[in-house]
C-alpha cells in the first residue's frame, strides 16, 4: 500500500486542488483500507480499486459540503451532476485547438484555469487525461454510466478550455 | 495522422494532446515531510475494531468493547491502574495494589482496567484470565480469552464484562506482553448471595 500512497496523494491533490484536503482524504482512505490489508494483497490492481474507495470518500465529502452553510471556496462554477447538454448553451466554447496551438500554454495558465474548474471536472480530467484511465475503468470508478461520463469529460475539457480562454484575457489585461 | 480519443474528438484537429500534455507536466506539490508514515500510522491505529472482525465469534464482541471503551472515561465500575514500564530489566510481572469488587450471585458487570502505557504498542497480547467465583461474560467454558491489540501511548481502558456465577472468591487478571515482557493487574471479586427478606 505505502508504494500507492504518494500517488493516491497526487490525484488527491488534483482534485482537491489543497495539499490540506489532499491528506485528509488520503488519510481516511487509507484509515478504511488498512483492515483490509490482507484482501487488498490477493488484487492484482490496487491503485484503480484505491482509487475508487478514495472517489466515494471524495463525492461523499462534496455532498456534505454542498449541504453544509460553510464551503471551501467557489469552486464548481459548472454543476457537475447537471445531464448531458444541459447548460451547454451559456457556454463559450473557448478557442479553437489551431488558437490553442498559437498560444502560449504557460504553466501559470493552467494552474489557474484548473483551479477555477469545477471538483467534479477535475477528477474526471485528472484520471482520464491525466493518468491514463480508460473510460470504462473510469465508469467503474465513478459509478456511472458510460455514456454519462463521456459527457462529463466532454464538458471538463470544454469549460477547461473556456477557462484557459479566460486567463488569456485576464493575462493580456494584466500586460 | 489523425486518430479519435475514446469519446471522439478529433485529437489531430482538436489538438487536445497538446493541453493533454501540458495537464501531465501540471505540477503538484508533494505530501508534507513525514505525510506517508504519519498516515500509515493513523491508521494502523485506527482499526481496533475491525481487526476485531477476524476474530471468532464471542470474542470479536469481547475486543469490540475494548474499542468502544478506549478513551472513554472512567464509569462506574472499578478501575485498576496498571503501567506499563517497557525499560524495565527484570522480566518478573509487576502486580499492583489489587482493588477489591464486590456482586451479588448471578449479577453481571463491567470491570474496567486502565492500561497507562509510556509508548505506543503494536500488537501487543492481552490476555484475560477469570478464575473462583467468576467467569467472563459469554466465556464460561474458558478459563481465558487472549487477542492482539495495539495500545496507545497513554491510557487505555479495557472494559471487561464479569459475571457472578458461585458465591465465594474470584480474581479477575489482564495480562499484556509485549516483544516477551509480561505484566499483569488483578481484580479480587468477592460473590455474595443476595440478601432476602424476612417477612
């Protein structure tokens, strides 16, 4: 297990975008996973199945958080559990990918940009686009359907885009 | 050439490898000095009660009532203090003072023992032995009952049901040993027969 903890931490930390938060679920997955250790030593793949535990602890924090007075920040401008289409309308599509290619992609950027995507974008992005997960090991994951996660990714990268957009224009503004 | 991704963008014309790629180099911060190892240990900790669950049946119910006990404070029954000294160089068990308990026939208690420990112990052996007029609650048959635990640094309560099964003396011991040290605390139980009423 203490191999997989760094990178646990990591897509923790994407998702989270706060190194605080990123322990935190770490820390309670691995509280949930370690009276399992000898089940955990028969899988083949422990990381996907860590991976899981870890988004369920995650999507169950969110849902407190949506029912809680106090939140951590605006984040999720976009609702993440909106259905396919939906909302699609207000959103600017953002530069093309032949604009994207004559822009700078700066680091700075994209930190920003990502931070201001919605949570749930960022795990989707982050184990799709990121760490290479197929969509159907990301359908498991998640527990959702297939066809409802390739609208979410759709939708991620489409407001990522939007975002990265709108950095450029702030960044020119600022120049 | 161009290729499709899994959900049909036209990666090529889309050039979402580009932003693909640049996602791969975003940089994350790592973990604070000493995260993984304060995490594994957290949660090593933790799970008392679900280490419980490997054990066999009445006894997963005995070391669950550790876990519902440890950090509690002290209730109603008696308590006996036993410290454990892990520098000690004699091996001989160090008895405390034994604190004395009264029941009536037939009745059933918690007699709580508080186990101060100077450091962390993984894995430690607790063993209780009931012997004379008492008998563990749901162990009758057993002279005694032993699990692994680890014990924090500090107090630990173990909670241990006793029932007065025959009137006269009985003695309740917890023993711990750890990495081959053994020290114990006892509990003298006296069982009375209820009081009647003339009429």
């Amino acid at each position: 297990m203490r191999e997989h903890v760094v990178a646990l931490y990591r897509s923790a930390y994407r998702w989270t975008g706060s190194v605080d938060r990123a322990e935190d679920l770490v820390q309670q997955l691995l509280v949930r996973l370690y009276p399992r250790l000898a089940e955990l030593r028969e899988l083949d793949r422990l990381r996907p199945w860590a991976t899981r535990v870890m988004y369920r602890i995650f999507v169950d924090e969110l849902r407190r958080e949506r029912a809680s007075p106090v939140q951590f920040g605006a984040e999720a401008s976009v609702d993440p559990e909106m259905p396919a289409g939906e909302g699609e309308a207000w959103l600017d599509p953002g530069p093309g990918p032949a604009e994207l290619a004559e822009q700078e992609l700066t680091q700075e950027r994209l930190v920003r940009a990502w931070e201001r995507l919605g949570q749930e974008h960022r795990v989707v992005l982050s184990l799709h686009d990121i760490e290479d997960y197929t969509l159907p090991e990301l359908a498991q994951i998640m527990d959702i359907p297939l066809g409802t996660l390739k609208s979410r990714l759709h939708r991620a990268r489409a407001r990522l885009r939007e975002l990265l957009a709108a950095e450029r224009i702030i960044a020119a503004d600022r120049v | 050439m161009k290729g499709k991704d899994e959900i049909g963008l036209n990666v090529a014309d889309d050039d979402f490898q580009t932003l693909r790629q640049a996602l791969r180099r975003m940089p994350t911060p790592e973990p604070r000095a000493g995260f993984v190892e304060r995490a594994l240990a957290r949660a090593a900790a933790q799970p008392r009660s679900q280490q419980a669950e490997s054990l066999p049946g009445r006894l997963r119910n005995f070391a669950l009532r550790w876990e519902t006990w440890a950090g509690a404070a002290l209730g109603g029954a008696v308590a006996a203090a036993l410290t454990l000294v892990l520098l000690r160089t004699v091996d001989t068990p160090a008895v405390s003072p034994q604190p004395q308990l009264a029941l009536v026939l037939n009745e059933a208690r918690n007699v709580d023992v508080l186990i101060d420990s100077e450091r962390e112990l993984k894995g430690a052996t607790i063993r209780i032995v009931a012997s004379g007029s008492i008998a563990l609650d749901g162990f009758d048959d057993e002279r005694y009952v032993d699990w692994q635990a680890d014990l924090e640094r500090g107090s630990n309560l173990l909670s241990l049901p006793v029932v007065a099964r025959t009137a006269g003396k009985g003695r309740l011991v917890a023993v711990i040993e750890y990495q081959g040290r053994t020290q114990q605390v006892a509990v003298d139980l006296t069982v009375v027969e209820p009081k009647t009423s003339r009429s």
